[in-house]
C-alpha cells in the first residue's frame, strides 16, 4: 500500500471518529434537557400535590363545621332523637286578626211603596276606612249618607231623577275574624249551598242571583272553603262597626232590615265547625235588605 492510500484511509477515520463524537455529544446535550425537564415536572406535581393536600384538609375542616353545626340546630330543635327535624302542623285558629279585609260590594236594595218612599240612608264606619260609595254618599266625618226614592220593585231614583238598583259601598276594615261557627263547603257545591242557605236567610231570586254570580267565580274552584255569616242579629260585630239607619220623609225607620255578610275562607282540608242556625226573615212595608262579603287569605 502506498502513502497515498494511507493517508487517505486516517482522513476517513478522524472523520468518522469526529461523527461519533458529535452524535455522543448531541445525545448527552438531549439528555440532560430531558433531565432538567423531567426534574422541573416532578418539582411541579410536588407543588400540586402540596396544594391538594391543602384543600382537602380545609374542606375536611368546613365538613366538619357543617357536621357540627347541624347536630346543634337538631338538639336545639328536636326532642329525644337527632333524626330529621319535622316541625309540628300548626292548630287551625279559628280567630284571626287581619290589618286591611276589604269589605266587598255591600249593596243596599230598598222597598218603598207604590207611589215611592223618600227615604233617608246613613252608614257609620267603625274601624273602618271607606274606600268607594256609588251614587257617591254625601260624607259627614265616619257617616255617609244617601237620599233617594224607594219604589215597591226596588227601584232607587236620587235627587237628580238618575236611576239605580241599589246603594253600593266598599270599605277596608281593621278587626278580627271569626270562623268559630258556620260552614264547611266543598268548592263544588258552593253554588248549591250558598243558594239554599241565602233562601233560607231571606233573600229574593234576584238578590240571591246577584250575591251568587259576585262571590262564586271566586270560591267554586277552591278545595273546600269555610262560610260565616254576620249581621242578621242586629247586636252583633258587624252590625257595631258598620251602623245602618234607614228612615223615612218622617224620620220613621225601615219597617224589616235585613243585613247578611259573609266572611269566608279557602281550605284545602275539611274542618269540622259548629253549623250555624238561620231563624229567617218576614218583610213588611217599608224594607231593607243589604248583603256583602269578606275573603280572608
């Protein structure tokens, strides 16, 4: 082999070597990258570690408060058990005490004779506010007043000749309720018992008729509901706090007054109440009939 051939076989090798080393030198360059980020990463997962570990330890402590917490709501609540707590259903009152009923269309019809009886109307309001009259009332500190002329079918004509069914009036009052005695009716056959019971009261088909068509839209899609009715005993509450005089051009007063309001109230269950007992109502002469009503909520 000559030195031509020897020398170019050593270039080829140094060559060689030199690949190699840069080759090994790239790989430990690599793999000290992949150290470093290999180290970085498990330094992180320690770190979101750590923080997990704190947070299950402070909902572990909020779990507990909890816990504690509702064992003391339980002992101060419940008797003898720390099961779940279940309140008492609550005793029906049959009492209630409301800032604000409002007194729903009170109407009065009057029956004078034939040729027509002036007559002289006056309401006193007694812990009561008066919120609409029509034909408007001529108003004296808690009385109002109307004069019109009465006719044998019902007929109403005021001073200016303006004709009217009746007297109508609407107040909010301040009180207590009472559902000690009266009724309960289911909601579908309130209809039936509020035109038997109004007969009975001494109510005309046409009074009865107007009475009905007003206060059942309200109460015929209730469960049941609860009925009282006042103001046929003239001592009585309602009677007090909502005074009526009726009398003639001479000062003489209405011959037969009837007043009938009912109080009543929607229920979801029946309640069982001590009936109320109706002695009903004769008219003679100069007459006076007057209903209304209240819904308690």
């Amino acid at each position: 082999m000559n030195e031509n051939s020897k020398g170019g076989h050593g270039t080829y090798t140094k060559v060689f070597l030199a690949l190699i080393l840069a080759v090994l030198t790239i790989g430990v360059i690599v793999s000290i990258v992949m150290m470093a980020r290999i180290s970085k990463a498990v330094e992180n997962t320690d770190e979101q570690l750590k923080t997990i570990t704190k947070n299950v330890s402070y909902m572990e402590d909020s779990l507990n408060h909890v816990s504690r917490t509702v064992d003391d709501i339980l002992e101060q609540n419940c008797t003898g058990s720390t099961s779940t707590y279940e309140p008492e259903p609550e005793p029906y009152e049959p009492s209630t005490f409301d800032p604000g009923l409002m007194e729903d269309k009170p109407v009065i019809y009057l029956y004078g004779d034939k040729a027509g009886t002036k007559a002289h109307v006056e309401l006193e309001l007694k812990d009561a506010e008066m919120t609409v009259t029509w034909p408007k009332a001529a108003e004296s500190g808690d009385v109002y007043s109307w004069d019109v002329t009465a006719y044998e079918d019902g007929k109403l004509l005021d001073e200016e000749g303006n004709e009217y069914s009746y007297l109508f009036w609407e107040a909010k009052a301040y009180g207590e309720t009472s559902f000690d005695r009266g009724f309960c009716v289911a909601g579908s056959d309130t209809a039936e018992f509020l035109k038997s019971s109004l007969a009975e009261l001494g109510l005309t088909s046409r009074e009865s008729n107007e009475f009905i068509t007003y206060w059942l839209p309200r109460m015929q899609g209730n469960a049941y509901n609860l009925i009282s009715f006042s103001g046929m005993d003239a001592a009585d509450e309602y009677n007090e706090a909502h005074k009526l005089s009726v009398t003639d051009e001479e000062g003489r007063p209405a011959d037969s007054v009837l007043r009938v309001f009912m109080t009543w109230k929607a229920a979801d269950a029946p309640v069982d109440m001590e009936p109320q007992e109706f002695s009903g109502f004769e008219r003679n002469g100069f007459t006076v009939v007057e209903w209304g009503g209240t819904e308690i909520k």
